[in-house]
RNA sequence: GGGCGAGUGGCGGAAUGGCAGACGCGCCGGCCUUAGGAGCCGGUGCCGCGAAAGCGGCGUGGAGGUUCGACCCCUCUCUCGCCUACCA
C-alpha cells in the first residue's frame, strides 16, 4: 500500500465507524482487482505466475489494511483474479451477448504496444498516450468484442436522483457529446467517367447553412473514395491516402495544422438547389464521428472557411448578421445563429430564422426521403479485447462450421491456465497454448479453437459492488433479494481520474444487468464523493517509473498508525489532495500525546509552566467546570457536523481546541470535577473514529480505574449534545463604524436590540469617532452578532 | 480552441454575506533540564509611530460593480492546474 491508499481508505474507515457509533448497519467491502500489466510484467520478469504474484500481494496488503484499523467487511471480500470471481464476467458477457450488448466487429481500433488494444476512453491527451503504461497509441484494423454502452447514451447523460460532483457529471456528458442535428443525403453527379446516382450522407448540425454547401470533403477512410476517383485524379488521390495513412494520430489531429485535401474530380447535387459541387477527401474529416462525410458550408464553419480559402472556393454566405448585406464579404466564417439571424440566399427560405429554417428545410427535404432529423454521440461502444495472458478469457469457440460459439454457462469458467510460458515475451502466451486453444465446438462436436482475448480489467471493477453482497452464490452472480435491500451503494468514493472510464462503465454495467433482469438498480452509486489525489513530493502523479512514491511504513513505525490516520485527515480538505509531504506530522502526533497526558494523568503539574496547578486568573473553579463542559458540547456540535459533512480537516482542529482549553486546567482543582470527566469522555468518543487505537487503550483504561467492566469504545453510542451547556449567557459584540472594526462591547445574550445599541453608543471610544455627529443608520446584523454604524462623509 | 476547478501569512490551510488568517507546521522568546532534535508556557499577516501598553494604515491574484457590510455574490481580466480537442 502507499500513501494514496491510506489517503482514501482512512476517512472511508472513519466514516464507517462513525455511522456504527449511530447504530446504522455499516457494510464497509473490501476487494482486491489484480488483472492487467503490472501484476503480469512483474510475473515475466520473476518467472513465476501471475496468481502467485497476486495473491502475496495481497495477502500483504490485508496486513497493512489492518494494520491501519480499516474496519472492513473481510468475510466478503472479492479477488478479481480469482476463478470464483470472473466466471462471473464470463456470465455476465455471454448474457450480455444474448441480449444484443456485446458484439463482435472489425474497426479501427487503438493499440498500444504493450496492452494491445484500448478502449476510446483509455487513451489519454492530446499526445494520445495509453493510461497505463504511456506508450504512444497507434490505429489498426482489427476484428474484435465491444459493449454496446451506446444503446445507454441518452439514459447516461440522464443524472436526476444522484449526488454526484458537478466536474464528474459535466466530464462525462461531454464525453458522450450529444449533438442534435440532421443527417442530409446527396447524390453524386454523372459525368464523363461516372454514371453517378451514389448517395453521400452527410451529419450536420447547421441544416439552416444548406444553401451555402459550395463542396463535400469526405474522410479519406470513406468507402465511396475509390468509386468517385476520377481516373485523371487517380495518382494524386493515391498520393494523398498513402500520406495520410502514414501520418501518425497525433499529426492528424492537430488543430493548428493548416489544411490539407485533394479533390476527387468527381461531383454532387445539393439537394436543395442542385448546385453541382465539388467531391474532396481531407483529413480534417474524421472516418469515426458522424458519417464520415460532411457538407462543406465555409461562410458558416471555421475549418471548412480555412479549406475553402486555400483551395480558392465558393464562400456563399447564407445567414446574416442583422444591418449586414447578404452579398458582404466575410473576413472569417460567421458562426453566431441565434434568432435575430436571418437566412439570406436561400431561395423560399430567405427570411426565416436560421433555426427554424433549418428546421424547415430538413422538413422539405424530409418528404423526399433526403434528410431526417437526427442524433449524433460521441461516445463509442466499449472495446474490451485485450491481447493479453492476464486477464479474464472471453468465453467464446469459433468454429469452421458453426462461427462464433458462446461457451455453454455451465462449462464456465472458462480458466487461465496454470502453467504458463511467456517465451521470454509480452506476447499473449494463450495463443501458443495448444491445451487450451483446442476445444470441440458445443454446437457440432467439431475440434474448433478458443478466443485467447482476455477482457479489459475494467471490466472486474464495473460490477464488483454486487459481488460483495453474496460473494459465494455459485448460480447468479448477485443475489437479487441482497441487491434490492442494499444497493445503490449509499456512499462511493473515488478519484475523477475515474470519471469517463471507471464511473462510466459501471453506470453502463448497472443498466445493462438491469435490462438482463439481474438487479432493479439502474445507477450503480447515489452519492459520489471524489477524494483528491495525492501526489508525489515532485507534485507529479506517484508512479514507480517516476520514482515518486510514497511508502507509509516508515512513519507508521515512527509515529503509529493513528498519528498517521489523522495526519492524512488534518492536511486539507479531503476533495483537494495534493503533493505529499510529512511535514507537521509532528502537531498531529503530540496533540495525541495530549490526549493520552489529559486522560491518564488530569492532576499532573507541568514543571515547565509557572501557572500549572493554577486557575485561570480571576476565574473560579465554578466558571472553570461551566466553561469546559460548554466547549465540550459545542465542540461535540460541531464536530458530528463535520463528519456528516466529510470536513475532517477542521473536525480535527475542533478537537484539538477542546484538547487546548482542556489542557488549561490540568492540575487544577477543575480536572477532579464531574464536568472534567464528561468533557474527556466526549474527546475520546469524538475522536475514536479517526484514531482508534489509542482511545481504545483510553477507553479501556478509564473503565479499569473506575472499576467498571470493560467495553469498546468503538460500540458506544454517539454521545448527544446538550443544548444547556451550549448557551452563553454573555456575548462580545464587535462594533464597526463604515464597516471597519473599531471596538467591541460585552452584553448579555438575551439583551434586547434597543439595549445592544445603547451600549454601543455608550463606548467612549465610538463617541470618540463621532465627534458629536448623529449616525446614518445602525445596523444590527444577524440578530445583533455584529453592529455597524453608518456615517456617511464623515 | 472548448469545459471545469483553484488563486488567502514563510508553509498546509480556516472563515461561503457579518470580528480575515481557526487549527497545525515553521520561526522567536521564556521555563524545565546534566542535556535537548523531548515536554510545557507565551508571541508570531505586512507597514508605520511608540520604551511599553497601545494607536493608525494596508491586506484574501488584478480592475470594476452590488451591499450598511464582500475572501464569499455579479462583470471583466491575469496566472496556475485538470479534462478535452479538426466531433461537422
């Protein structure tokens, strides 16, 4: 484990621990979810198995958990790479086949050199790197299984009834980018070499622009680039494919990159004017959104302007901007389509709105059968092939006779060998696996071969949840009357990392298993808390490659496991992580050390302190024990207030401050008092969920002295707050005069406003500021917790 | 280019319309001590005046605005971080 782990499980186990000192029934799960890279490089380099590798992992990483006080479910914890585990992916997979969610397909597909294939949203940034590993990712053609996540895509960007982080929701609505439009079909024109009649459908999202679509560009990817070749045009065409295939994802996808095409020499009508225009193919036209075509309108689009400027087209401007003339000149493309925009050289649709003539222009074309109106996403569906040994097999035969074959559910699992032989390579050693590749088809008897494709891990993680509420039933992957009493999970914590991948998936998972009849949930988690990340001391993410990461066991040893604990809570705000850095430790782990000292030995006398064994000067030992008692039960306020709230940062200084004004009246007569033992029963109480091992020691050592029978302080009830010894019966007003601070005045809590405000005019020191001029105005602000005198040009 | 988030002492941070800097680190002083890298007590935003108590000014990236009152709400802007990117 490292210091990231504690980071999230700590105020996880806290939380829990909190909520059973309330009498809720906690389920805090555990689960361990190893496929993948790391555990299978690391197998490579020390030539044993990937299991074996996993499972002493983990079984250290119990030790460390526990080491740590995390209060888990143990007797429900799940191991993903555990046979017993991902039969269930298997299961889920062939359900999900039958349903129509997983499917198989050749595509363009992103490969990394060491985890093969990726899922859209697993590579990242403009470099388009793999998350895992960062090699630089490539295209290939390639036949291979995907989830139909797509069919969710509307239900996905739907979030009412959870409390998600509005970051979470926004990234993940934008990933799936829905844009209303219209898809417009055009057909080529016949000419010298081209019988013509070929359709092209083009995605638009501006069907109002129609009238200035002066060409189409279509992707050089698009199956219609050969047949509107016109031979003249042949070796250029060749030319430019050929570059564009070499050129590199990144190359291609630069926006600052100017413009590039040829023209295929051929031509299509527009279906609205029948304008004959011209057919080019530009890389600028991605093969994978939309149709892979579109209608070029330059006087409305930015890159279609650019294009069209440097190949010496047509700009027709067909949407005006108001007090502008429709044949004006444009200096760039004009985007802006809001109601006060009017089409112009539109023919019958001059005048109109552009919104709503582009709404009536798809009508138009519509009757024809040439247009409709129509939804494009940007989200794809879930590849989830991966070419690699350590991972789950995708339970499937093919067969010569039969094709691809679901393997029957009751000769699930389909399982990993146990012997394996990387020959020295990263290379999926399934596919040399004669044992296993050779299996006889379920359908036809015939000798047929297994897919050696291993799923993406991703996959463990996006059902786990249901897993853990009946991690031994052996004939559905979760019990449907376990599921329906307690998920959705109640509290999720995770990093935004997570949001496009991890989040996504499992809200897919979720309605997929739904729609499969397996569970009633369609939204996996109600409440999504995003933890912040801590980074390495470089403030770069921690990472073995980088060198950066953190190990706790050294100040675990040093300092103990609760210093530790609530050092991670005490550093900032939980959503907000942050460079690591040990630094102040020390605080955190000498106020323990105070509360150890307050509670074992109340009467001892600081040899240090001039003061110790003395009250307060001027202050009773009466108003001593009143005054502890009232910071005690407003810290106890306070406090549960921050737990509920997940502000550990500040319920930390709370008890730190009750731990101060406690310290105040060590040795003195007060720490004999009743009101003495009430208030260091409630810190130990409060402060037992974050550090639970040494208010236990407390805990246990105060019912020993006192004679009682001893039990948990962690199954004591959450104490209540006595609203009587929260009242202050005196109260400091700060005065201001303009708003500045300029002296302060005691009254009693229940004065009324009239006798707030004779006290304040009272003060020698604001009839000083006066100087005999009358006030605008006293305001008496939030029931009179703050006064300020207006004096204007004064 | 687009989206989101964040800018507060030497540092981590607190205060989300009402006393800016809680709590902690660090630093300074004192005590205790054979000793202190332990412990305890006190001080500590910046500038000015003052021997001191104290007094005054400035202060939450910058510029405006709303308000009796703004770290907090609004507008513009700068900087940093994360996500995303020729998505038609």
């Amino acid at each position: 484990l490292h210091i990231g782990h504690w980071y999230i499980v700590t105020p996880s186990d806290a939380l829990a621990r909190f909520h059973r000192m309330h009498g809720d029934n906690v389920f805090f799960p555990i689960g361990f979810d190893a496929f993948g890279l790391p555990a299978e490089n690391a197998a490579i380099k020390n030539g044993g198995h990937p299991f074996t590798w996993t499972m002493s992992n983990i079984e250290t990483m119990r030790r460390q958990f526990r080491s740590m006080g995390a209060t888990f479910a143990w007797d429900a914890e799940v191991v993903t790479a555990d046979p017993s585990y991902y039969r269930w992916n298997q299961w889920l997979f062939l359900r999900f086949l039958e349903a129509g969610l997983a499917y198989r397909a050749r595509s363009a597909v992103d490969w990394c050199p060491n985890d093969g294939t990726l899922a859209r949203e697993q590579v990242e940034g403009t470099e388009r790197r793999c998350w895992r590993c960062g090699a630089a990712v490539e295209k290939r053609d390639l036949d291979q299984w995907f989830l139909r996540t797509t069919r969710y895509a509307d239900e996905l960007l739907d979030f009412s009834g959870l409390d998600w982080p509005e970051p979470i929701r926004a990234m993940q609505t934008n990933w799936i980018g829905r844009s209303e439009g219209a898809e417009i079909e055009f057909e080529v024109a016949p000419d010298d070499q081209q019988r013509g009649g070929d359709r092209i459908r083009v995605f638009t999202t501006r069907p109002d622009t129609l009238f200035g679509a002066t060409f189409m560009v279509l992707a050089p990817e698009h199956p219609l680039v050969g047949a509107l070749t016109a031979p003249g045009r042949q070796a250029e065409v060749a030319a430019y494919l050929e570059q564009a295939r070499r050129q590199t994802e990144i190359e291609r996808l630069s926006t600052d990159r100017p413009k590039t095409g040829v023209r295929l020499g051929s031509h299509a009508f527009n279906p609205i004017n029948g304008a004959e225009i011209p057919i080019f193919i530009a890389d600028y036209v991605l093969a994978g959104y939309g149709t892979g075509a579109i209608m070029a309108v330059p006087a409305h689009d930015e890159r279609d302007f650019e294009f069209a400027t440097k190949f010496g087209l047509e700009i027709r401007r067909v949407v005006a901007a108001p007090g502008t003339a429709a044949g004006d000149p444009l200096a760039a493309a004009y985007l802006t389509h809001a109601d006060d925009q009017r089409l112009v050289n539109s023919g019958r649709f001059d005048g109109l709105p552009a919104d709503e003539g582009g709404a009536a222009i798809v009508a138009a074309l519509a009757n024809q059968g040439r247009a409709e109106p129509k939804v494009t996403y940007r989200l794809r569906d879930w590849l989830i092939s991966r070419q690699r040994y350590w991972g789950t097999p995708i339970p499937v035969i093919y067969c010569e006779r039969d094709g691809i074959v679901p393997v029957p559910m009751d000769q699930l699992p389909v399982q990993l060998p146990e012997t394996v032989d990387y020959a020295g390579s990263g290379d999926n050693p399934l596919t040399r696996d004669e044992a296993f590749l050779r299996v006889d088809c379920p359908t036809c008897g015939q000798p047929a071969r297994r897919e050696t494709d291993t799923m993406d891990t991703f996959v463990d993680s996006s059902w786990y949840w249901y897993r853990y509420l009946s991690p031994g039933a052996t004939d559905v992957p979760v019990d449907r009357a376990m599921s329906d009493r307690w998920t959705p999970v109640d509290q999720y914590t995770g990093g935004a990392e997570h949001a496009v991948m991890h989040l996504l998936y499992s809200r897919f998972f979720t309605k997929a298993m739904a729609d499969c009849g397996l569970i009633g949930d369609r939204e996996p988690f109600r409440r999504l808390f995003n933890q912040g990340q801590i980074l390495g001391a470089d403030g770069e993410r921690m990472s073995k490659s980088r060198g950066n990461v953190q190990d706790p066991d050294e100040l675990v040893k040093r300092y103990g496991a609760d210093t530790m604990r609530l050092f991670l809570m005490f550093m900032g705000p939980w959503d907000q992580g942050g460079p690591w850095s040990p630094t102040g430790i020390g605080g955190v782990h000498r106020f323990l050390n105070r509360v150890w000292t307050l509670i074992l030995d109340a009467h001892g006398r600081e040899p240090g302190d001039p003061d110790a064994g003395s009250l307060p000067a001027g202050e009773t030992a009466a108003a001593g024990r009143s005054a502890i008692r009232a910071a005690a039960h407003r810290t106890l306020r306070d406090v549960s207030a921050d737990y509920e709230a997940f502000r550990f940062n500040t319920m930390i200084a709370k008890l730190m401050e009750l731990a101060n004004a406690l310290f105040r009246y060590r040795g003195t007569e007060v720490a004999g008092s009743l009101e003495w033992a009430e208030a260091t029963r409630l810190l130990l109480l409060m402060l037992a969920p974050a550090a639970p091992h040494i208010t236990e020691e407390l805990w246990s050592r105060r019912l020993t002295a006192a004679g009682e029978p001893w039990a948990s302080i962690h199954s004591q009830p959450w104490p209540q707050v006595d609203p009587a010894a929260v009242v202050e019966s005196i109260r400091e007003i700060p005065i201001q005069v303009n708003g500045k601070l300029r002296d302060r005045v005691t009254v009693a809590s229940d004065a009324s406003s009239a006798e707030i405000e004779a006290a304040v005019m009272g003060r020698e020191r604001i009839l000083a500021i006066l100087e005999g001029r009358t006030p605008e105005r006293v305001v008496l602000a939030g029931g009179g917790r703050l006064v300020n005198i207006v004096l204007r040009d004064g």
